[in-house]
C-alpha cells in the first residue's frame, strides 16, 4: 500500500494524512507538529482563549492550516452565540486552507455560503455509531462538503468492521474516527480502507482515544501507509 494525492475542493494533500489537532497551546505545538510527521493543523478554536492567534500561527508555519470552533453538543467548548460562533470561522477562514463545521449546526448553511476555502463537514457521537452513517455521509455531501468527516464511538468489534466496510464503498473522500477505547485501533487502521485523514495531538489529546501524532506516523509507516 502506499500514499496517494487527493483533492479536497481544490487543496491537494498527500494521503492518508495526520492532521494535528491543537487545543491551549496551538501556538506553541504548531511549531512542533511538523518534525513530528503533522500534514495539516488543525486550530481548535473553540480551546483558544484568542482565536486571531491563528493568524500567527499561519505566519509560523507552512503546514495546511484547518479551522474549528467545535460546539459543545459535538465535543467542543465554544460558549458564545451560534452567530458569534460562525462569525469567528469566518474570521478563520481568511487564514486558513480547509474549514471545519459540523453537519447539525444551526449556522451551517451560512458559513458555507460565505466561504472560499473548502469545508469538512463533520459529525461526532460520543456515545455510539448511529444506524444511518450511510445516510450521514449522503446529507454532509449534499450539503456541500468536499470532505465529509465522520467521528463515533464504536461499542464492539463488529461496528467498527462496519465503518471499515463503509469506507471500501466510498469513492468520495471522506474519514473516519473511532473513539474511545474499542475505536482507538481505527485511527490507523482506516486510514488503511480508504480514510484520507486521522486525527492526532502533539501534547494532549483532544478526543477520546486519540494518539500522539508521532504514533500515528510510525505505525502508518510501519503497515505501509506513508
């Protein structure tokens, strides 16, 4: 097996890729991410205690720059307005090379209407895999996503065979998560079945299950992904 480039809405990345997720200390950990086997960052804006911190962080590095200002019904912390919320992407997306908003949120729609960037539409359950992935995926895509990203919580082994199975009958990019302890395994080993992004830290997680990002580089260079 072996790495291949794909184009996300006009950004052409090298997958599978391992995009750091920065919290706190994006700044600081943005810097590190790169020597440490990074392909895109991603600003967790709703972990800033100021998100035009991202503006410094473009000029610092020269890794894509991915945009998110999580909402706390999908694992984030932002407290503000869904206005102000969507309002701070915006901002973002004048820094940044891909822009992250959830499938459920109230101010889809609007963001996606009003940036050029291109968007990963994504959708988390940190208590399980819902019936309808399948159905999911179809309504991220309609709405306009040129990536569609997909976040659950596997209970048992056969769920997560079930996301892999998902992910060999897709031909749109699309990635794949599994949380927790029994979805922790997934985020090497999609990436493997067609997932084009997994998710990673570079000093503390910032999902449930997530690894270092120089984990996840060692063992996608060890099966052959990289």
């Amino acid at each position: 097996m072996c790495s291949r480039t794909v184009d996300l809405g006009g950004l052409r990345i090298r997958t599978p890729a391992i995009v750091a997720s920065l919290g706190a200390d994006a700044e600081r950990a943005a810097r590190s991410a790169e020597s440490e086997g990074a392909d895109i960052i991603e600003v967790r804006l709703d972990l800033l205690e100021d998100p035009d911190v991202i503006r410094d962080i473009r000029a610092s590095v020269s890794l894509p720059l991915m945009a998110t200002n999580r909402i706390p019904s999908e694992g984030g912390s932002f407290r503000g307005s869904e206005e102000r919320r969507i309002g701070v992407l915006m901002d973002a997306s004048r820094f940044s090379d891909i822009i992250d908003i959830e499938l459920m949120a109230p101010g889809r729609d609007q963001l996606l209407e009003n940036i050029s960037c291109p968007a990963l539409v994504s959708y988390h359950d940190f208590s399980g895999v819902p019936e309808n992935v399948q159905a999911i995926i179809e309504d991220a895509r309609s709405a306009g996503a040129d990536v569609v990203k997909i976040a659950v919580t596997p209970r048992s082994m056969r769920e997560a065979l079930d996301l892999l199975r998902i992910l060999l009958d897709e031909s749109h990019p699309i990635c794949v998560i599994g949380m927790g302890a029994v979805g922790r395994h997934l985020r090497v080993v999609a990436p493997l079945y067609g997932s084009v992004l997994t998710y990673g830290y570079v000093t503390e997680p910032t999902a449930p299950g997530q690894m270092s990002i120089r984990e996840l580089d060692t063992a996608l260079r060890c099966l052959g992904a990289r």
